[in-house]
C-alpha cells in the first residue's frame, strides 16, 4: 500500500502471527512480514503468504485502554461494507489478543496504490486530463460512502447521528480549553459564528471522519483511479458535509496553503488546469441529491476545527512533550486556518 517508513514499528513475530493465520484461513504457510509507510496513528504491516499480499493493522503502543481497540472498531466497520459499493481495502480477519501481534490488530487485502501526499503518482504529473480524473475520483468515492445504507449494515450504534451539528462546536471548544496555551485570534468568534448560524440537520450518513487525498489510494498508472479509502478510525454517522468541507480545505487551488499534492510546485496538481473546487461540488451534488444551500457553514467550521486540532499538537510542542520540529509550524498554521474561517464568515474568499 505505499512505501517502507524509516521508523521501523515494533516488530512482529512472524512465527506467531503465521500460525494464528493458518488457524483464520487455513493452511500451513510461511509468512514474511515487512513495516509500510502510512498508516495515521496506527502502525501498517506487508504480509506475504502463500503468493498472497495481506496489510496488517496495529493499535499503536500508546494506545490507552479506551483507544487499543480503534482498529477493531475499524474492523467492524470495513466488514459491515465490505459488500457495498465502496472502494475500501476488504476486511480478512481481526484479533483482539494482543499475545499474537503485540496489540489488536486487523487484516485486509493488499492493495497495489499510492496516497496523493507530497506529490503525484509519476504518471498524472504532466496531465490535466489524469489530474482532473483523480479528483474527480477523489469526490466519486466519497458519494459512495455517503450513499452506504447504514442502518441495513447494522451501523446504527457507530454514532449519534441526532443533534450532530449542535455537539461539533462545544465539543471542539472544550477540547481547546484542555491545552489553550495562547491567545488565538478568531477562534471564539468564528464559534459563535458558527453557533449562530447552525443550518438544519442533514439526514446522517456513514461519514469517514478525515477524508482527503491522503486517506485514499490512487493507481500508480494512467487511468487515475480511487482504489480505497484508508484510515477509518475517525468514522461515524453524522452530518456527511462535514466530510465534504474536509476534503476542500486540502484541494488543489493556487494559494492554497494546505493544498495536498504539491499543487503549483514541480511533479504536483498543474493548478491552473484544473476545474474549481466549485465544480467538484456540483459534482458531488449530483452524485449524492444532497442539499448545498449551505455549505458555506461547514466550510467555515471545518478549518476552524482543523486549527483546534493542530493546537493540540502544537501545546505538546510548548510544553517540551513533542520534540517533532514539525509541530512548531503547528500554531503558525493553525493561525492561517483561523485567519481563512474568519475571511469565510466576512464573505471572502478561502
């Protein structure tokens, strides 16, 4: 599913692992194991066996006793869709002992694509044409998720899809509460903003939660096509335009400052090429018959909620519990995100 990471996870006993699938699948085959790139907060594993490829993935070490599980949670997810029109990894098997990998796990099929990160599949650099699929893709397969009968998949305890949108705004403020470490200019405007202009309920969907060119696999070769979404961790039933808003944050537009793909810079999105995110909202419109009157809302509340989340990280990185040099660009651009809510709210542009 992408590359070898320079930090290697916690290894895996081949040995254990091979005789737990034996006993899943059947068989008696060797297995051979190597760390994958990616992966979000959990760790990513290839396994080879018996000419077939596997992913596995690892609750992560610091997990506590209320998140070691997430990855189970994810299991149950992918196998309640795993026969949807959705593009996912397919769900093999999952393990709640933690004497066999190390903590819970899952397994799924291998898939053979690339995240849009950094920079392109080499194949779409120089194409409009295969740049524009791809986003176009990007926004197809998020219609899918957010069409996923849930309630017919057995999802209905996923989430609390009543009152959704009143929860989002003092949940993400107490959130900051527990490690404001500054002034942060906007923030408590823009919620109030927010609080006073909450549009209807939309009717609840699956939603992933932190979707974005990032979180899918894309064909490493011409046509550009979404293979599946990843890291399922966040997802839940609710409001699906806050998944929509997500994504638009990290689209491909010049000055875009969070623009995923390297838009604008060599070997990245030809950004003067490519349609306008208000064409990849129709776009969705269609595929979807959803409501967009008022998008406007949560496209303010999404990089609202983002710039809370970076000050998180960024407060570790104050108080000396994070010694990533990353993440003191943290507050720089959770200011910029603040600084494009509050342009929203006046009626600019992003």
């Amino acid at each position: 599913m992408s590359r070898t990471s320079s930090r290697e996870p916690r290894p895996l006993d081949d040995a254990r692992l091979g005789r737990w699938l034996d006993e899943v699948l059947g068989g008696h085959h060797p297995i051979r194991t190597r760390p994958l790139k990616g992966g979000g907060s959990c760790e990513i594993w290839s396994i080879e066996r018996d000419g077939r490829r596997l992913v596995l993935r690892r609750a992560p070490p610091h997990a506590s006793s209320s998140t070691a599980h997430d990855v189970l949670r994810e299991h149950r997810i992918l196998h309640a869709i795993r026969d949807e029109d959705v593009r996912i990894a397919r769900p093999v098997a999952a393990c709640d002992d933690p004497t066999v990998a190390g903590a819970p796990f899952y397994v799924m099929e291998f898939v053979d694509g690339v995240p849009i990160r950094q920079t392109l599949p080499e194949a779409y650099a120089d194409s409009p044409e295969e740049q524009t699929r791809a986003l176009e893709e990007h926004v197809d397969a998020l219609a899918e998720i957010h069409r996923v009968d849930w309630r017919a998949c057995g999802l209905e305890s996923l989430g609390r899809p009543e009152g959704y949108l009143e929860r989002q705004v003092p949940r993400w403020l107490a959130q900051l509460d527990s490690y404001r470490c500054r002034e942060l200019a906007h923030v408590d405007a823009v919620a109030a903003w927010l609080e006073a202009n909450r549009p209807p309920e939309q009717p609840p969907a699956l939603v992933h939660g932190d979707y974005k060119l990032d979180n899918v696999l894309f064909s490493p070769t011409c046509p550009a096509k979404a293979l599946a979404v990843v890291d399922w961790e966040m997802a839940s039933i609710g409001d699906p335009l806050v998944d929509l808003a997500w994504a638009l944050i990290f689209y491909p537009e010049p000055g875009n400052a969070l623009a995923l793909g390297s838009a604008g810079q060599p070997g990245g999105f030809l950004v003067d090429s490519l349609p306008k995110a208000n064409v990849m909202i129709e776009r969705y419109a269609r595929a979807t018959g959803r409501d967009l009157a008022r998008l406007d809302w949560y496209q303010v509340f999404s990089p609202w909620k983002l710039a809370i989340v970076l000050e998180g990280t960024h407060a570790k990185h104050v108080r000396g519990e994070s010694h990533n040099p990353a993440h003191a660009f943290f507050g720089p651009m959770a200011d910029r995100l603040l600084e494009r809510a509050a342009r929203l709210v006046e009626g600019g542009t992003a």
